[in-house]
C-alpha cells in the first residue's frame, strides 16, 4: 500500500524534521541528506539495498569527520550506492580528500561531488533549504502522474538534488516540478534511468536488480 499525503502532512513533517535539525545545529558534519528521506514508503530500490546506503552514509560520514573534524559541513546521500555530497570546505584539496575518502567505502558504485569551496552555511540557510525540501516533496506528492517516493530530494543553498531509478519521462516531470517551487535557485538531477518496459516489470515482480544508466546533467532555475 503506497503511503500517501496531502500537502499540509508534508510541510507539517518539514517543519517537524526542521526543528530537530535546529536542536542539532552544532554538528558540522550532517549524515543522510533530505530529512524527509527516510520516510516509510514504496521504494524501487530492494530491502538490501536500503540498508546498504544507509549504511554507506554512515560509513562515510565518520571517515569524513575522523579525517577533517569541525573544518567542513558534509552532507552524505546513497542511492542505490551512489553518493552525493554536499556543503562547504575550505580548499580544493579537501574537496578532493573527501570525494577519495567515500569512494573507498565499501559497496560505494560512484559518486557525484558537488562540495562547494566556501565559508560554512548559515543556520538561516540551512533553515531555508530544509523548507524547501519540504515544499518539494509537497509538490511531488501533489502530482499523481508520478510517485513521490521514487525520489530523494536535497537541497543546499537553495539548489535541489534529485536522486531516483526513474523514467526519463518520471526525470522530466520531477524536474519541471522542482524548478516552479519558490526559493529553487537550480535544479541538479544524479538520476538512474529506468525504461517503461523496466518499469512495469518492476512493479509487476519483486526487483532483483537495479538499471545502469546515470544521468548529473543541471537545470538551471531562476532566482524567485
């Protein structure tokens, strides 16, 4: 039974999920991406591999941390053992150690490395990007013509992440959506694709397997 909610639950959650990250603020190192993630819904990956990104994000979130410390604010997302990170470094060089650091965690497949060389986030903006994964999530779950927990959205500094094994069609869809929510700056999509033929297959019998294609092409959003 797919887990279903209207817009006022979602940004409900959102607010929820915001409050427990402000009581945590100190921490420089954030494990999980989007708060909203691991909520309890049909998910196209496999039970396994559920556990396994959750336990590549914790892995690699206390290799980050034992080797940088407070000196850098990372954000560790795994889908389906594909890892984006997040957030702000001091230097390129740090930019590098980390993305080498996770890539030699175990059952890691690839990762995208969108780490920023700058000063640390702002509480306030932390704020506003845990709002606007909210409102994202609201939206995607307003649409009926895709399935929300199909996709792992994140943001950082008002650029939203989507991960999913979706469509292209499902792609396009999710990112069109994504862009007309106010206060999105840009849109990044770390999708892997699946065929319609794939798809129905899918959710016709138990996954054994996920697809290959990749997709970290951006879409730019205007400024709102």
């Amino acid at each position: 039974m797919i887990f279903r909610m209207n817009r006022t639950v979602c940004t409900f959650l959102a607010a929820a999920t915001l409050a427990v990250g402000m009581a945590g603020c100190t921490a420089p190192l954030v494990l999980g991406g989007a708060a909203l993630g691991g909520m309890m819904a049909i998910d196209r990956r496999t039970a396994g591999i559920q556990i396994e990104d959750e336990s590549i994000e914790l892995r690699s979130s206390n290799r980050i941390h034992g080797a940088h410390g407070d000196k850098v604010h990372v954000n560790v997302t795994s889908y389906n053992r594909q890892v984006l990170l997040t957030g702000e470094v001091p230097t390129t060089e740090v930019r590098q150690s980390i993305e080498k650091i996770v890539s030699g965690v175990e059952n890691v497949r690839s990762v995208v490395n969108d780490l920023a060389v700058a000063p640390h986030s702002s509480l306030g903006q932390r704020s506003t990007d845990t709002f606007i994964t909210g409102k994202v999530r609201a939206s995607l779950v307003d649409a009926k013509d895709i399935s929300a927990s199909s996709f792992k959205v994140v943001t950082e500094r008002n650029v939203v992440y989507l991960m999913g094994l979706v469509t292209q069609r499902e792609a396009g869809r999710a990112t069109a959506i994504a862009r007309g929510v106010s206060g999105v700056r840009k849109v990044v999509r770390a999708f892997e694709y699946l065929t319609e033929d794939e798809l129905a297959r899918m959710n016709a019998a138990p996954r054994q397997s996920a697809p290959v294609t990749q997709d970290n092409a951006e879409t730019g959003a205007p400024a709102r």
